[in-house]
C-alpha cells in the first residue's frame, strides 16, 4: 500500500495505531512475484503501472576476500554481521514523500558481497530523488517491539548491531539511532509504464575510521566517547541510492 508520508510530529501517533506484523529477517523475498502483485493490485493500467525493486548492497573493498575485511596497516577489521532495525521504508519526489513500507523489521546487510533483495512495490508513476529509511532502536515497553524481542533479545536499544573481529579478537558493538534517514537518489528515477531497480548500498567499510583514515577500535567506539559520536556520524552518511536495472549493486565507477 502507497500512503503518504506523515511528518515526524505525526509518525508517532500513527505508528502506535499500526498493528505490527511478525518480524521478518529481509533474507529470500521473491522480488519477481511480489512486483507483479504489486502492479496488478495498485488499479493502473499495464501502460502506466509503475513499481519498484529495492535492493541492499554494501560498497566493494579493495583486497577483500571471503568477507568484507578492511585494514589500515596497523589493525585488521573483519565484519561477519550486520543487522539493521529497519521501521519505515520509502521514496521522496519533490515535495512528496510516500510510504511502501511501514512496520519494525530486521535487515541483514550482505558483508560477505552480492545483494539482498529488501522489498518490491507499486508506485505513483513520476520522477523520484531520494529513498527513506527509518532505523529504529526497539523497546521492550513499546507493545509494537516485543514480538522482535521475543526472537531476539540481544536487539534491544539496537538499531544497528555489528558482529566481528578487531585484530582476531572478537567484539559486538551496537547503537541506537531511532531516526529517519533520506537519501539522495542520483540520478533521480523517473518510473512510469516501467519497473525500475533501486539500490542502496553501504560503505561499511568507512564506518570505523578517524578522520586520517585510520581504523577505529570498535571496543572504544561505544558511550560518549568522541570516536563512538564519529562512528555514527559515518554511518548516517554511508548510505547511496542509485537506479541499478541489473540489480547487480555495481557502478560505472567501480
């Protein structure tokens, strides 16, 4: 279902409304089917139909092999899981926004390469520029998260939950980030008459670096230590958005 995006003022009212479905791992979605669902049931004309794929990736690293694997000369950082707490999926044009997707879920970012399918949808037809998502950090107070608690307790307070090794050793660092992010989407997409692919991809590997480059101790990056407020920082602006009618989460530039 297409609704239009409400304001962050109203996002909170609303979503205490909204029953939650059961938590769904975004791991096997039949992108195929789910499209041809979608354009059949949003009323347009095969002529007119427009729908869209949307897709997660992470960014290549140079060197890396069997995993997403980053080094610095000093330190090796190995990523062997991600999870994001995902709330709210979307798509922005001009001065409208809509919502595909609203309902608490986990994503698990593909470190090891290749893409994740994240969900398939009918749209208005026109020109969009950016993709929403909302990370969201799950409370065991808030009737709306318990079903996701209850299958995974290690996610509370945890929009995003990082697994791996700093150095062979192993860590988890996790974070809330109980927010909505936009991201552009260049160039914009025009969808009318068609499918389009839509990627979002992660460079993961930029999330734990001081601003030299160097890599930074995930086991020192938590509280309020500055190195924790910059990690997140690099989080919020790893995310892109481009069309990508392969689904193959490459660029002209890799």
């Amino acid at each position: 279902m297409i609704r239009p995006a409400a304001s962050p003022a109203r996002r909170t009212v609303r979503r205490s409304m909204v029953m939650l479905p059961r938590a769904l791992t975004v791991v096997g979605v039949v992108v195929a089917g789910g499209l041809a669902a979608a354009c059949s049931d949003d009323g347009a004309s095969p002529d007119r139909a427009a729908s869209v794929g949307l897709f997660v990736t992470t960014a290549p690293v140079q060197g890396a092999a069997g995993g997403l694997q980053v080094g610095d000369g000093a330190h090796q950082l190995v990523f062997d899981r991600i999870t994001l707490v995902v709330s709210e999926v979307g798509l922005a044009g001009g001065q409208r926004s809509v919502v595909l997707e609203e309902r608490v879920f986990l994503l698990e970012v593909p470190v090891g390469g290749g893409v994740r399918p994240l969900m398939a949808s009918a749209v208005a037809p026109g020109r969009y520029d950016g993709v929403r998502i909302g990370l969201h950090a799950p409370d065991p107070d808030d009737p709306l998260d318990q079903a996701l608690l209850a299958a995974h307790p290690e996610l509370q307070g945890a929009s995003v939950r990082v697994e791996g090794t700093w150095d062979g050793e192993p860590f988890t660092w996790v974070r809330a980030m109980d927010e909505l992010r936009l991201v552009t989407l260049s160039p914009a997409v025009e969808i009318w008459g068609r499918t389009a692919n839509v990627m979002l991809r992660l460079d993961v590997a930029s999330w734990f670096r001081d601003e030299g480059g160097a890599l930074v101790d995930p086991g020192e990056a938590v509280g309020d230590h500055p190195s924790a407020a910059a990690v997140v920082s690099r989080i919020r602006t790893s995310f892109a958005a481009f069309e990508d009618p392969d689904a193959d989460g490459a660029t002209s530039d890799d």
